[in-house]
C-alpha cells in the first residue's frame, strides 16, 4: 500500500470538513468565531503571511485536481478563501498545513 502524503491527507480532511459545514449551514448553526484579541503589528504580518502560504498551498492541491483554468474565476477563489478558513479553523487540518508550510520552506515536497 502507498504511504498517505501531506497532500492526500489535507484533501481528504477537507472533505470531510466541506461537509460538515455543509450539513451545519443546513441544520441553522455555524462555525464558532475566532477568537483573538489585540496582536502587535509584527505579529499580525507573520500571520497573514502564514495565512497566503497556507492558501497558497490549498489552491495548488484544489487546482490540480479540478484544473488550472478555474483559477481565473472568482468564485473559486472564493471556494479557495472557505477551505483555507475551514482548515485554519480546523486543529488537524491547520497542523497538516503548517506541516506542508514547513516542507516547502524546507525545500521537500
């Protein structure tokens, strides 16, 4: 058998979250806001900067599996910016995200 990568793992909890999500918007109950209070602006930069990288991950692993074309359209990037936000707020997903950060910065695939 295969080993799982990063990859495999991060689309396979998405999946499962997508529908999570799914099956909570149609029960009438959300997803609980982030918390979070003041932050030093260095602070706020690294995170955002973690946050482009980790969606930039996610749109390499969406757009190979459903194509490069669809990165022009809006509403993927849309679909894009709700999976990034569904696996930060996830403690699994953010962990294998932060795990394929790491890897990239390291040079690993």
């Amino acid at each position: 058998m295969d080993p799982i990568s990063n990859a495999d793992r991060l689309a396979q909890i998405l999946r499962q979250r997508l529908e999570a999500q799914s099956r909570a918007t149609k029960a009438g109950t959300s997803p609980a806001a982030r918390g979070g209070g003041a932050r030093a602006p260095s602070a706020i930069a690294r995170t955002e900067q973690d946050h482009l990288l980790r969606r930039s991950v996610i749109q390499d692993i969406l757009a190979e599996h459903f194509g490069t074309t669809l990165l022009r359209d809006p509403k993927f990037q849309r679909v894009i910016d709700r999976v990034t936000e569904t696996l930060e707020d996830d403690e699994q997903g953010a962990r294998l995200l932060d795990e394929m950060v790491a890897d990239l910065r390291a040079g690993r695939s």
